[in-house]
C-alpha cells in the first residue's frame, strides 16, 4: 500500500500529463481524493488502491455519455488521463464551469434522460451492499451489539434484495443520484459528476435517493419531492418494493458515517444516531438529527 501523500500523487499525474501544478487545491480528501488545478481547468482524482478497472470505466462511461447526449464531467482528453501511481489509480478530468447543485426537478429530468438510454456492453450489474461488510469492520466506535445488528441487517436485506418485486426495465443508472453529484451550469446544463457507482440495474435505486430525503429525513418538502416525480414522471414510493430499497440507502449510509466514527470520533455522535434510528430507537420515519459526513 503507498505511503505517498496524496497531494504529491497528484503532483505527479499533473506533471506526466503535461501541467504545471502551481496553484492546486483539494476539493475533497477522503477515500478518493480530488484536486482541482485552476490554472488547467483541470481536475484530478485519486481512487483507492485497487480500484483501476473502476476507475478506466468512469472515463469510459463519461464519454459514452456525452455521446448520447447526456452531460457528465468530462475526461482531460490528454495521454495520461489515466494513471496508477503508487498503487492509486489517478484520473484527470475537464473542471466544470460555474456551477450549483441540481435541483429536485434538474434530477430528475436528467434520471429520466439516463434511463431512457440502452445498457452498453461495458456496464456491470449494481451491488447495492457493496463494501458494506468492511465499513462494518471498521466501526469501532460502536459497541459490539450494534455491529452484530448491522451484519445481520446487511445479511437480510440482500435476501430481500433476491427476492425485491419487479418494477421498471433494468437501465443504466448512475448509482449516487443526489444534488452534490448532479449540478446545473450557469448556462442551464445539468451534469451528471462521480460515476463510480454507474452501473446497470433498477431505476428505482437512483429515484430512492431522492425519495428517502423527503420521507426518511424531511430534508425536502412535500412539493419539492412531487417537482422530483413530475419531472421524472414516476413516484417510486408508491411501489411495493420501495420500502427495501430505502431500508438499503439508509443503511448505507449509516455503514459509510460508522466506518467514518471509527477513524474520526467527531462523527462518533453522528453514527450512533443513525444506528438508533435503525433499530427503532428515535421514532418513526421522517427522522430529525442525520447530518452529513464531512
């Protein structure tokens, strides 16, 4: 595994592509890692250790995308937009223009355009529990009895996952739908960002996301969510295998801030609370108090 910081891994890619890194900024610093360098117009991110064939396919979905007339980030275009450095698969892309986050309706527009599209050969099947298990391992900041609850949640749900009911045609789907990884341009271009989740499978698990905001938190009203389901033209929550898809969605997320307590106790709170929720501790649905990992 690489010792070398990931500042100068991308460094590194900046310069084998032919850029001057003066003036690089971190985005984000997480599992992956993305650094935009101004001057460029270029942005760099660094996957995990392992992820190479993921990360090739992001590039590959992104130009697949654009093709078919649905906007997505875009690959640099340069002979090194992908790398492995130190064992971190690099990725360099076009920065986007000024841009906010999409709105309910911006979303759903664009899910509706993304499924409307055939499954190209490259895609694979989503894995809704993907690294589940290990965000599990490393939540140390619970007691025991709610990691052997969430190993057994995960354990359930993907029987339920076996059997879900049928619903819509199978599509390509982006996998992480929500306002941060879709964005509107100043120009009225709404862009689909993060397509490492991209794969092929329900339609409904990229409508849950949107979904769950309204009914699991009240993060968005009533009317917000019915802009999301005008704009798509489909209410998921209405359909009967809604409820698993949605128990799926919050146990990701609850997994990803746990795992996140167990290297960082500031978010110990945060996990706790989301546990408790799951197991009936907080109330019905819609839940106050989750808030976002940082």
């Amino acid at each position: 595994m690489s010792t070398m910081p990931v500042e100068q891994i991308a460094r590194l890619a900046c310069t084998a592509a032919g850029f001057d890194p003066k003036g690089m900024l971190p985005i984000k610093v997480a599992e992956n890692a993305i650094f935009r360098v101004p001057g460029q117009h270029l942005v760099i991110r660094i996957a995990r250790a392992g992820q190479d064939e993921a990360a090739r396919r992001e590039l590959q979905i992104a130009a697949w995308l654009q093709a078919h007339n649905v906007s997505a980030v875009q690959p640099m275009g340069t002979h090194s937009d992908f790398a492995v450095i130190e064992s971190r698969p690099v990725t360099l892309w076009k920065e986007l223009p000024p841009h906010r986050s999409g709105t309910e309706r911006e979303i759903g527009q664009v899910l509706r355009s993304l499924h409307q599209l055939s499954v190209p050969d490259f895609l694979s099947e989503v894995d809704p529990f993907v690294r589940l298990e290990q965000r599990i391992d490393g939540a140390s900041s619970l007691n025991e009895s709610d990691r052997q609850w969430l190993y057994q949640r995960v354990a359930d749900l993907r029987l339920g996952w076996a059997e879900r009911p049928s619903g819509m045609r199978w599509s390509p789907i982006h996998g992480d739908a929500w306002e941060g990884n879709v964005v509107t341009t100043e120009t009225g271009v709404t862009t689909l960002l993060d397509l490492e989740r991209a794969s092929f499978g329900p339609p409904e698990w990229d409508l849950v996301s949107t979904a769950i905001k309204h009914s699991s938190f009240g993060w968005i009203s009533a009317a917000r969510y019915g802009a999301f389901c005008d704009a798509y033209g489909h209410d998921v929550a209405v359909w009967e295998g809604f409820s698993l898809l949605r128990d799926v969605r919050e146990l990701r997320m609850t997994c990803m801030a746990a795992q996140a307590a167990g290297s960082d106790t500031q978010h110990a709170t945060q996990a706790q609370h989301r546990v408790d929720c799951l197991r009936g501790a907080a109330g019905p649905r819609p839940w106050s108090g989750w808030h976002p990992i940082a």
